[in-house]
C-alpha cells in the first residue's frame, strides 16, 4: 500500500514553472529515491510534502489523509519527519538536551505547558532519549554542545532526532551534501541499518548515484518538474532515456 | 474646514522629518541589515549643528564703551560678534542671522563623518550577531550620544530662531479663496520645501547613478552583488555615511520649529520606527509614503475638537493605525516579500 | 531541595541570603564615618532592588530564554501599578488584593499584547512591543479611558493616587491609612543600632524580598523544565522546532504572559510601597532600562538580572551623590594642577552623568562580554582557577546555569 501518494502537483513561481504534473507513490517500508538534475524541482516537491509550500494545483495524501494547508509541525505530528541539507539542529543546547526534544514533542503533542516539572525526574523521557543515543553511538557525546561536533556526527544526531519521534516517513534532503568520502560512507551504513531494523519507509532527494543506488529500491528520476521514469534502480541504470538526461554525463565525468 | 487644511499643513513637516528619518532608517537596514536604535541620535545631532554654528557665529570680543556708562558709573561692556568685526557690522549680522541654513555646509560634513565613524567603528562588527545585539548595542550608543550633547549643551531646550525673513506667516486663505485667513508660517514652508527636495535628492541618486543601482540591487540580493566581485561593503559604508547626513539635515533645519533638546531623537526615532514598519520594512516609497501619512494623522488628531472629546488622541492614533496596518497588511504598505520574514 | 538540584539550590540560599542580610551587607559604613553616604541599606532603596529584580528575573524569562527582545515591557509594569492602586481606592489599603488584581490584569494585557506583537520576531517583535507600550503610555498620561467612564482611570498627568473620599469598602477605623497587610504597615521599621552603625529592617523591604525569593525560585524551576527547554529550543533553531512537531507560537505567547505577570507584580509591588502610579512608569526609557539590567548582569543566566538590577540601582544611586567636592576630597593627594585635571576627566562620567557611564558599560558588555556580569565573574573564577580547571569551566559555562 501506497503510505505517500502524490498526484498531479503543480508549483510555480511567477513565470517558473517548478514542478510540472508530478505523480509519485511511496509504498510502505521501502525506500524510495527522488533524483534529478539541478532544478529538475526535487526541493520543491520536497517542501511541497512537509507543508512549507503549499501547491498550486494536485494532491498530496499521507496515510489516507491529506497534508495540504496544514502547518509543518501539524505534519510533522501526523508521522512524517524531515533530514535537511545542511543539518538543522538545536545548535546552542547540549545533544543530549537536542535528543530530548523529539522525546517530549512524540509524547506530549506539538504544545505542553510543563512549567515546574523537572526533567531529569522524567524518566521516561531521559531513558528514550539515552537509548537512542546508544543506538546511535554518540552516548559519549552526551553533554557536548550540539555546535561543536563533527558534521557527521551533526548528521547523525539530526536523523537520531527525527527517529526518536518514532516517524512513518523520514524524508531526506542530499544527506550527504558537502560531507567527506568517509562520513558519507558512515551515513550510508547508519541509513541501512535503520532501513533494515525499523518498520519505517524512507524517501530521498539525493545527487550521489553511489548513495542512491545502495540504499533505495525504487527511483524516480525527474527533470524540468516532471517524473521522467519511475523504476527499480537496476532498470534506472540501464534505462535510456535516464542515461541521455542524466546519468550518462555525470557516469562518463567519474 | 480652513482648520483642517492648517492641520493638514501642520502635519506636512512632522511628517516630512518622520519621512527623512525613516528614510535613513531603511536605507540602513535595507543595505546592512542593521537596526539603528541611534538613528535618532544623528537626527538631534543635526538639530545641535544648528546650535553649534550660531554659538560660533555670535562668539564675541568684549570692549569697553566710550561713550555709554552703566548705572556704577563704569563704562559699559560691549559684546560684539567676531564676524561684525572681520566683515563689518551689515554682512556679520546676516551672517548670524542666516546661521541656521548655514549650519548645513557646517553639518554635511560633520554628518558624513560622525555615519563614518559609526559604521566602521561599531556597526561593522555587529552585522554578523544576532539582531537583538544590535538593537542593545546602538541602543547604548544613543544613551551616550544623547548624554554627551547633554553634558555639553545642558538639559534645557534651546531656541534656535530662523533667518528673520522668514518670520512671519504665508496667508494660504485668499489663495484657496476662503473668507478666513490661514496663516502657515514661512519656515514650515521653507522646512516642507527643503525636505522634498532632499528626499528627491535620494531618490535620485539611487535611480541615476551607478552606485545607487548597486546599492539597490544589493539591498535586493547582498550576496549576488558581492558575487559580482563589486565592493559593496565600502558602498555601504558610504550609504551610512549618506543616511546619517539625511537624518542630520532634517534635524539641522528642524532646530527653529522645535527647540533642540538632549532627547528629540528618541521621542522622533520610536515614531520613526512606527513608520518604517507601517511603510513597511526595507522599502524606501514607503517609509515616505508613512512618514508623511502618519506626520498628517498626528496633525489632525490634534485638532482641539477632536482632543476635547478623545484626550491624547494624537499620540495614540499613529499606534492605533500602525496596528491594525500589520494585522491586515503584515509586510506593512509598500513591503516587499521576504524582508525580514524569519 | 525543594525538586532543585544542588548547584540550583545553592544558587537559590544565595539569593536569599543576599535579600534577607541586605540591611547588614548594604549598610557596612558607620554611620558618622565619611563613607557613609555609600550605604545603601535605606528601606527605599532596598526596595527599589528587589522589586527591579522581580523585574528583571521576569523580563529574562522571555529574553533570556527565547531570545525575544520586547522593548514594551515597563507597559505591564505601569498596569500592575494603577491595578493595585485601584484596588486601594476600591477595597482599602491592605496590599493583597491589590498584588493579586496587578498580577492578573497584566496577565490579560500581555495574551493581546502577545497573541499580536508574537506574530512576528526579530526586529518585528521589538518594535511591536514599543509600539504598544508607547500607546498604552499615550492612553495613560492623557486619561482617554476615564474620559469614556467619566472618571479618572489614570488621572492623567498627575498620577492615580488614593484620596479620602474613595470608597475603600473594607477600611475601619483601626487600619492605618497606609499600605499593610492585615493591620502590619508596609513602612514600618525597625532601627538596629550597633555601635557606631544602624540597621534599618523594614517590613515593606522584607515584604518585597520574600516575593523575589519566590520569584526567582519559580524561575529556576521553569529555566529546568520541559518547558524551559522548549523555550531554549525556540532561540535556537525555529525551523527545526517546526520540524519537530512543536507549535513554536504557544511556547512563546506563553511565556510571554507569565513575563508580563511578573512586570505586573513588580508593579503591584512599588505600588503597594508608595500608593501612587504615574504614566512614566510605562515609557519606554523605563522598558529600556530593565533591559539594561538584564543585560548586564547576564541574559540568560538564572542571577545575573537580579546582579543587574542591584548593580544598576545601587550605582544610580551612589553616583547621583559624587559631586565634585567628592572628587576632589578623592584625588587631594595629587599635587593641585593634576587634581584639578583629574576631577575634571572624572566630572563628566558622575553625579548627572550616571547616564553616560551606563551607556557606555552597557555598550562595553554588550562588544565584550555578551554574558553581562556572570560571564565576567565565570572569566575571573577561571584565571583563578588556572588553566586545565579552565577548560573544564568552560563546559559548564555554555549551559545556562549560574
């Protein structure tokens, strides 16, 4: 069954038309590729998904439930969490404070007043938070201040968060843009291990074909705004008209 | 009716110094990202520019009279300005007279330098800290710009009279073919006059030359223009420089109409700050368009009919609009999208 | 202790033990001696430090912990005062349902005042906040809200104040007919002469001081709960809040709110020393001034507004008295041209100029020393402490704590 369905979604941005007429069906746990050329519109389907932007025509449903003109954080509650380009998180708070806000906003919904409470007595709270820092590997990064780690390790802690809110859909933005050959290899590693031990469907926006092709089993390749194939990635590789718009350059530069 | 044209009239040079201000104000933030809280500060420097070239005019030697006694039977002490004695008594004393737009030429340059000073001294530092760092730290700089005026210049409202030419009223009645009379006075023409062209002034430079294109496309896109390899720092050095000298002439040429005073910057930069945000913020029509709207509103509202009903209306009106104006136009008048959304 | 961790506790008996030996520890001079006009043990005085911390340790709940800068907040400040003295006028001079009324009517005044200005934040917000506070300031100095009840609300310029023809529906004959509570007079107080010095203990002081232990107990437990987490994570990152499932908006507003209800009890409580209320008391130099003391004691810091508060009174008041016979009494040992020299460097920085030596720390901390007065002692305890201790410190710096 189909947990994300896009049909027929439209942007566009005065005389640019960013995304064309963009069908999409994300099955459940499975991991499914979203590639394209530079402003081939992949950001913007993206942000068309998480309620930033909101589309001109078409529908996007999660779940049997639309998620047009709802706010991020009321989308965000429905199930579907979101990994930014460049690592978003709470840069002046220690990781563990960092890891304890997801554990909070999956508990208590998008707004609680707990004014007095104290939060080390949550224990609850604090052991989820720990665990997932265990599962993680950054425990011993406990009381570091989130600013001062390893962009890797900054990664690391943004997907550990997104996880901890336990989501139906974590969306990716290029999760290793900018990132070293090592870094990029752990994060390949992190995201198959959670792909194979979570019941959890994953959806990526990625340029890196050697990301792509190791994590996802299906791939849409879009260009100009529209879905130019959709299929597994073995049959993306050797697809034609893929390798004349896309993949044939970039193969024959590497 | 006649006195609501008077109102009207009256409301044209507050809000021709709410206009210069807020001009200021936007070209700052439009180009460097920063809020000036010492905005107003340069406005009341400007104001005591004027106080300044009088006092320098009026310096006087003293003699001794030879003919006049005072009562003690001692000759009389004459003061008599340094200017009457170097260029004679008839060009000295219209030179003191003419202090006050004189005091432009002594201004611009003080102007420009003091925005200099400013911007590479302090403001520089502060475009990369968050926007409440500066807020606190201009905010500082206008407590001690305004306390240093006051310890030089004293807490007391200084009159700073016009030329004497301008003494007097125009008559707007027979002009606009009522019975009763309207009497404006000369200066407040003069002020409108003076800010109009000003403001003109601006505009055109921004529109003309090249370096006010590159100034708006950076206040478009910084980084774009800065890709363009174009020195847009020093740019907006000089921007600063112009918008501190704008907000020092509107002071300069407001010293007659209101007695210069240690706080007049700040009492002018909240409403000023009304404005920029009504006009809506980084847009240079704008903060004109809402200076003069707003400088016009006060003005009516405080006419004695109405007070008599609503007491302190005219204070409260400009707040009362600039609210309901960002609740149902959030980017204010003339905002564009994207200015300070976050 | 009372669910505080130790280092939190701590810092709570110190605050406690500043407020309640402030007679002693403001008043170390004998009274004949020379330096007797740097105590500052006065019963309005001490008041005066307490009740701008109340202020402060509010006004850093909203600032220090969400990075909202509201330049509006003397608004609630005034509110709370014109409350309380309503509440006289009405009901008689016992303080409490005149403290109570000053709490909630700010309460109301800051959700519209919030629900607007935090539609908006950055610049946006701070300018929003003036605006309203410069408006209610308008609305109070002109009384345009009595001129719709045919009363005073305000009185205008002269300030609300109590006169003997109000009703004061629970005066008799036995209560004084100054602020108390339950008969005890807020001005009493009580003389302690040791020696050559005298301590005054006011129970008005001892009044306002147990309030902002209260205070700042509450703020310490809402700096270390869920919510104040929240909060840190709304100055942090928004977008990622969003993204986290969290409605950033009544974080704030709420916050917000409990800000201006602790403005409006310090309100309530300057009232309840002085039973009058003026409009100034809402303008916008005074919104200024309690974000100066944030500032330089420490934004974000659980001690530093009440620092700040002291810091700022105590020298306001200290500086107001250096006139020049001062000075020259201070540099006499110097030959006399250098004498002269010096006391006209200083002259310009004291007495009047109090305001231009606050300008200029406050710009100096907010260049150097963003952390205001905390950080400046955390920098000192360091040097002190030497280099490998040093590095540890600067760990425990980062989190919001001292």
């Amino acid at each position: 069954m189909a947990i994300l369905e896009v049909k027929n979604v439209g942007k566009r941005f005065g005389g640019l038309q960013a995304l064309g007429d963009v069908n999409l069906n994300v099955e459940e746990n499975t991991c499914h590729a979203i590639i394209g050329p530079n402003g081939a519109g992949k950001s913007t389907l993206l942000n068309c998904l998480v309620g930033k932007l909101i589309p001109d025509t078409g529908s996007v449903m999660f779940d049997g439930q639309s998620v047009l003109g709802r706010k991020p954080y009321e989308i965000n509650q429905m199930g579907i969490s979101r990994v930014f380009q460049t690592p978003e998180i709470f840069s002046d708070l220690t990781v563990m404070e960092n890891m304890l806000i997801p554990c909070f906003a999956k508990r208590d919904g998008a707004f609680r007043m707990h004014a007095i409470g104290s939060i080390e007595k949550d224990q609850d709270i604090v052991g989820k938070a720990e665990q997932m820092l265990i599962d993680m590997n950054l425990i011993d990064k406990r009381e570091m201040q989130s600013s001062s780690m390893s962009r890797g390790d900054k990664r690391r802690l943004e997907i550990a968060m997104c996880l901890a809110q336990e989501p139906r859909l974590l969306l990716l933005d290029e999760p290793t843009a900018g990132m070293a050959r090592a870094d990029t290899n752990n994060t390949i590693d992190l995201l198959k291990q959670i792909k194979d031990e979570r019941d959890i469907t994953i959806a990526i926006i990625e340029h890196d074909m050697h990301v792509v092709f190791s994590l996802s089993d299906r791939i849409t390749v879009l260009a100009q705004g529209t879905p130019l194939v959709e299929d597994t990635p073995d049959k993306i590789k050797g697809h034609p008209k893929v390798r004349e718009a896309y993949l044939g350059e970039s193969q024959d530069a590497a | 009716m006649d006195a609501i044209i008077l109102q009207f009239l009256n409301g044209l040079d507050k809000g021709s110094a709410y206009a210069l201000i807020a001009l200021g104000l936007t070209l700052i933030f439009g180009t460097l990202g920063v809020v000036n809280f010492a905005h107003g500060a340069l406005f009341m420097i400007g104001a005591f520019c004027s106080v300044t070239v009088q006092r320098i005019l009026t310096l006087s030697s003293e003699s001794l009279s030879a003919t006049e006694k005072d009562f003690l039977g001692n000759p009389l002490k004459i003061k008599t300005p340094y200017v009457e004695n170097w260029f004679g008594p008839e060009v000295g004393a219209a030179l003191i007279d003419w202090s006050v737009p004189l005091a432009i030429v002594f201004a611009i340059p003080v102007m420009l330098l003091v925005g200099f000073i400013m911007e590479r001294g302090l403001i520089k530092h502060f475009y990369k800290r968050p926007h409440a760092d500066q807020i606190l730290v201009t905010f500082g700089l206008a407590i001690v710009l305004q306390e240093v005026i006051k310890y030089f210049y004293g807490a007391n409202p200084l009159p700073t009279p016009a030329p004497s030419v301008f003494v007097g009223s125009f008559d707007f009645g027979p002009l606009l073919g009522l019975d009763t009379s309207l009497a404006y006075p000369y200066w407040r023409l003069v002020y409108f006059a003076f800010s109009a062209a000003i403001i003109g002034a601006v505009f055109a430079f921004l529109q003309f030359t090249t370096f006010g294109m590159v100034v708006r496309a950076g206040m478009a896109d910084r980084e774009t223009v800065g890709l363009l390899g174009i020195d847009i720092d020093r740019r907006f050095t000089i921007m600063f420089g112009i918008a501190a000298a704008v907000a020092g002439l509107a002071g300069v040429m407001y010293a007659p109409i209101n007695s210069p005073n240690y706080h007049m910057g700040m009492d002018f930069l909240v409403l000023s700050f009304v404005v920029v945000v009504v006009g809506g913020m980084g847009s240079l029509p704008g903060a004109v368009l809402a200076g003069f709207m707003l400088g016009i509103l006060e003005s009516l509202a405080s006419m004695n009919e109405i007070k008599n009903i609503l007491p302190g209306i005219d204070q409260i009106i400009i707040y009362v609009v600039a609210i309901i104006i960002l609740l149902t136009r959030p980017r204010g008048l003339m905002g564009r999208k994207g200015v300070m959304e976050e | 202790m009372f669910g505080l961790n130790k280092r939190d506790a701590g810092l709570l008996l110190v605050v406690a033990g500043l407020a309640l030996f402030a007679p002693f520890l403001l008043n170390p001079f004998p009274t004949d001696s020379a330096m007797a006009q740097f105590n500052a043990g006065y019963p309005d005085l001490m008041q005066r430090f307490v009740i701008f911390g109340v202020f402060a340790v509010g006004f850093n709940l909203l600032f220090g912990l969400t990075g909202y800068l509201s330049f509006g907040h003397a608004a609630f400040l005034g509110i709370g005062s014109y409350s309380a003295v309503w509440m006289f006028k009405l009901l008689g001079y016992n303080i409490l349902p005149g403290m109570i009324l000053s709490v909630v009517v700010s309460a109301v005044f800051a959700l519209m005042i919030g629900y607007i200005s935090l539609r908006r934040s950055g610049i946006y917000f701070s300018i929003l906040t003036l605006a309203f506070a410069q408006m209610l300031f308008a609305i109070a100095y002109s009384d345009l809200i009595g001129r719709f009840f045919g009363t005073p609300i305000t009185n205008g310029e002269t300030g609300l104040q109590v006169y003997t023809s109000d009703p004061q529906f629970f005066h008799s004959e036995n209560l004084p007919d100054i602020p108390h509570i339950f008969g005890q007079k807020m001005q009493s107080t009580y003389t302690l002469d040791v020696g050559a010095w005298s301590f005054d203990f006011n129970f008005g002081y001892y009044f306002c001081a147990l309030i902002l232990i209260a205070a700042f107990y509450l703020a310490i437990r809402i700096f270390r709960s869920p919510f104040g987490l929240m909060l840190r994570a709304v100055k942090s990152n928004q977008q990622r809040m969003n993204y986290t499932g969290l409605n950033t908006r009544p974080y704030t507003l709420a916050v917000f709110v409990i800000s201006g209800m602790y403005a409006g009890l310090a309100g309530g409580l300057m009232a309840s020393m002085d039973p009058l209320a003026g409009a100034e008391r809402m303008q916008w130099t005074a919104s200024g001034e309690v974000v100066l003391m944030t500032i330089l004691g420490g934004a974000g810091t659980l001690i530093g507004p009440i620092l700040g508060a002291g810091f700022i009174k105590y020298f306001e008041n200290i500086f107001a008295k250096i006139n020049d016979n001062v000075l020259h009494s201070w540099f006499s040992f110097m030959p006399d041209g250098l004498e002269n020299l010096m006391v006209a460097l200083v002259h310009p920085f004291v007495g009047k100029g109090w305001h231009l030596t606050l300008g200029l720390l406050f710009m100096l901390v907010v260049i150097f020393l963003p952390g205001g007065l905390v950080e400046g002692g955390q920098r000192i305890a360091q040097r002190l402490r030497g280099k490998k201790a040093a590095e540890k410190a600067t760990d425990t710096s980062k989190t919001p704590a001292e």
